[in-house]
C-alpha cells in the first residue's frame, strides 16, 4: 500500500473498508465476486495441499438466462441473481465460500468436502433454486441451474481445478440442463438397512 493511501485509511477507516468490500463483493448479490475468487483460490489449494485435507470445486451456471431477460426484462435477471445468492448463502456452511463468478456463474469453494459431499450439497442448490418462486410485475416466473463439480487432486493448479468443474458443467447442461455433474464417476455403496 502507498503511503498516501495508507494515510487515507487511517484517517477514514469505514471509507477503506467499505472500499475493501466492495472491491471484493458482488453489489446484487452479497456474495463475494471473482476478483476476491482469484485471490481465495490459490489460497485455499495451498492450504489443502500443506494440510492434507479434502478441497472440492463447483460451477453453477443459471439455464437460460438469456432468455430470461429476454422475456422478462433485465431487472427479472436482477432479481433471479439476487435470489440465487440468497439461496446459495443459506444453505452453505462456514466452510464453504460463494462468488458470482460473472453473469449468470457462481462458483462455490469447498473446504473440508469430498465429491460426494459436493455433489450432496450441488443437488440441494439445485433442488431450492428450481423450487423458487420469483415474482417480477406480478408475474412468477422460476430458474433452474446447472452445475459442474470437481475435487482438488494431487498437483492441481487452479486452471485445472476449474477447468475440469468447467467441463462438468457443459455436460449437464448438453445432457439437459437443471443438473448437477461431477467431473468423476461416483461409486455409491448400497448397505442394506
């Protein structure tokens, strides 16, 4: 930090924490934006990696949103954005991190979380945004998501860990959309009760 800007937050520290936030938080949604994604990200592989511990990956993609605003308007987009970081922020843990990753993209870091607690936690998401009910102008309208979902493997970058949740996602979406995919294959074991 410069010594002017130093200067400036001492003298005006709600200023420079408001800027702070701002600078890292999406204005629609309350969720953290991609430039805070950026710096978080590194961070956290590092931290899974030094610490053994278990780091997965989502994208979350909003199905049609073009055609949302298309046919309602921008302001209706607004709203469905405003409900989704709603929904994302209610249902996530203290472990897990949202950002708006730009649009109609959300990605949600996992700390602490296997794929299958992953793919658990992408299929209430997708569960509470299609069950939505959004009202614009007095006219309910709904969205679905679609979702792609990874886990950090041994000497990931942060390209590759995106990318492989990046290549889930568009398999959900081209196998129809309103799902969420997991960039492995999932061995479920069945115990008889």
């Amino acid at each position: 930090m410069s010594q002017f800007a130093n200067q400036e937050a001492q003298s005006n520290p709600m200023d420079y924490e408001q800027a702070l936030y701002l600078a890292l938080h999406c204005p629609l949604t309350g969720l953290k934006n991609r430039h805070a994604l950026d710096h978080n990200l590194p961070l956290a592989i590092t931290e899974a990696f030094t610490q053994n511990r278990p780091l997965s990956f989502m994208i979350l993609d909003l199905d049609f949103f073009k055609s949302l605003n298309d046919t309602h308007g921008h302001l209706a987009g607004d709203l469905a954005l405003k409900e989704v970081g709603k929904i994302v922020t209610a249902l996530l843990g203290e472990k897990h991190e949202a950002y708006r990753y730009g649009g109609e993209e959300f990605c949600i870091l996992m700390r602490d979380t296997q794929l299958n607690g992953a793919m658990r936690m992408a299929d209430k998401l997708r569960k509470s945004i299609a069950q939505a009910l959004i009202i614009h102008d007095n006219q309910p309208f709904s969205i679905t998501a679609s979702m792609g979902v990874t886990q950090l493997e041994h000497k990931d970058s942060v390209q590759a860990l995106i990318a492989r949740a990046d290549s889930a996602l568009y398999r959900a979406k081209n196998a129809g959309r309103n799902q969420a995919i997991a960039d492995k294959l999932l061995i479920v074991k069945h115990t008889r009760v």
